[in-house]
C-alpha cells in the first residue's frame, strides 16, 4: 500500500510546479520558473497486461517553447533494482507520445536510497551501452537543512520539501519549529496546503507526533484538517477524563478494560452520550447500555 508520506513527496510538485525551479538549482542546474504547468495523466501503460504509472508527471511550459518539457516525479521510499528500467521505460514512452523532452526527478528520505537513485544506470553490453539513465535525485545527501525561520520564510515550500526529506534526520524537531514559527505569519491560505503536506510527508516516523504538538500550539487558530483534527482529540480526551470523574463520584467502579475503552474512545458523539449516562450509572456497563 503507498504510504503518506510516499504521496506528499510528489503531490507538493502538483500544487506548487514551481518548486521543480528552485529544487533544479540546489541539484547544481539551473532550469528556470515555468510560464504554466498542467499536471498530465501518471498512467503509462501501452496495450498490454503490464501496468505502468509514475507517481505524479507534469507537462512544464517556458515562455520559450523551444526549453518546454515533461517532468516525471518518483517517491522512492527503497532500494528496487527493477525500477531503473521501469524508468528508462517512462521516459522512452514519454518522448515517443509527447515528443517533448522528458526529466525525471526521484525524492527519497533515506540518504541510501538517494544515492542508490543517483547511480547512472546503463542498458546494453557492458563495453558499449546503448542508453544511460542519469535521474536528479532530492534527497537528504543534497536537501538543505533549514532550521533558520528567516531563511524558511524566503521560501515555504522549497523548506516544506526540505522538512519532508530529511524526516529521520537527528535535528527533524528543530526544523520542523522553523517551519511552524515561519507559518504562523503567512496567511491560512498558504499554510493550510504546507501543514497538510508536511504530516502526510512524515508519516508515521516519530517526527509526525511533534509535528502534530507544534501545530496545535504555534498553529491553533488555524482551521486545517490536521488543527481540526488535533483539536477534536483533545475535546475527546477532556470528556472522557469527565466520564470517569462522575462514574467516580457515583461511587461506580471502573474496571481496567471499561477504563480503556473510555479513554480509547475518540468520537465525541459516543464520549458526550456516556458523559450524559454517568452521574446515574450503577455499574460501568450501563454507559455502554445499547452499544
């Protein structure tokens, strides 16, 4: 199954094109803003019964249409020693369909990995190869570390990518505070898609729970998913601590299975209907009468 943070290293390129522009220049190469970009159908399959689909493809116009291309865009979470041809397919097929020349970009989040991805790749007989894959790789062997809110704030989107790749990196709480501190002075508009992009990047890593305190204490006025969703758990937490309270003050004995229901329990409804059966209750189990 593709995981979150899988999905967040492509889909920032969907919503914000022009990052390819400013990553390009932290790889050693200079590629310009683009005039447009469309983001073009990922399946790549000829008619045939093998799949093919890269993870996010955009079609980059300049104002020159001579420099115009195709980017191909790949999380790669580990070393596959099948995907280099699989590569090497997608941008064969792209050339051939489109006839615009094809890039490809490949964001990992393990320096292994990164530098696995940067190796060239040849196809053909050793002493005379025939084609030669040579990706750009963002990782964290070449991302920066941004831990300054003065140099976050030149650039959100270029640190969130940054943030996201260097996810196992010992100083990950230290760079996600720059990244909540710079948000805090942008508008909601602008901070909602990074603070979503930024969870789903991190995934179930360590880091994401730090992530999740730093946005319900430096982000709490804000009203996205993730605020939402951190507010709701601790609107549960409080009414579940309250369930126990009055069971305790009815003098009803809560065993350590009913304890762990309760404060196991996340859906307000649910939390708020036993709240309600508490301060009556002669047993635990008749706050869970029905249910």
């Amino acid at each position: 199954m593709v995981s979150s943070s899988h999905e967040a290293m492509h889909r920032i390129f969907q919503e914000y094109p022009g990052l390819f522009s400013r990553v390009s220049e932290v790889l050693g190469i200079s590629i310009g803003s683009p005039a447009s970009a469309t983001v073009m159908p990922t399946d790549l399959t000829e008619n045939r019964p093998l799949e093919r689909r890269v993870d996010t493809l955009l079609r980059i116009d300049m104002e020159d249409d001579d420099e115009s291309y195709l980017l191909a865009i790949e999380a790669q979470g580990k070393k596959d020693p099948e995907k280099p041809v699989s590569w090497m397919y997608y941008l064969s097929y792209l050339q051939a369909k489109y006839k615009l020349p094809p890039m490809l970009l490949v964001v990992c989040q393990d320096r292994a990995t990164a530098e696995w991805a940067a190796q060239p790749y040849s196809v053909g007989y050793p002493q005379a190869p025939v084609l030669t894959l040579r990706p750009l790789v963002a990782g964290p062997h070449n991302m920066p570390v941004i831990k300054d809110v003065t140099e976050v704030r030149k650039d959100l989107v270029l640190a969130t990518l940054a943030a996201i790749t260097h996810a196992g990196d010992p100083d990950i709480n230290v760079i996600l505070k720059a990244l909540s501190t710079a948000l805090r002075d942008v508008p909601e508009t602008i901070a909602d898609p990074i603070v979503e992009l930024t969870a789903q990047g991190l995934g179930n890593r360590p880091a994401a729970q730090q992530w999740r305190n730093l946005v319900a204490v430096d982000l709490s006025f804000y009203k996205s998913a993730l605020s939402e969703e951190i507010r709701d758990e601790g609107r549960a937490e409080g009414i579940a601590r309250s369930v126990l309270l009055l069971l305790g003050q009815a003098g009803v004995e809560v065993s350590d299975e009913a304890r762990v229901r309760i404060l196991g329990c996340g859906d307000v409804e649910t939390l708020s209907r036993w709240l309600l059966r508490a301060p009556n209750a002669s047993i635990v189990e008749d706050i869970f009468a029905g249910e």
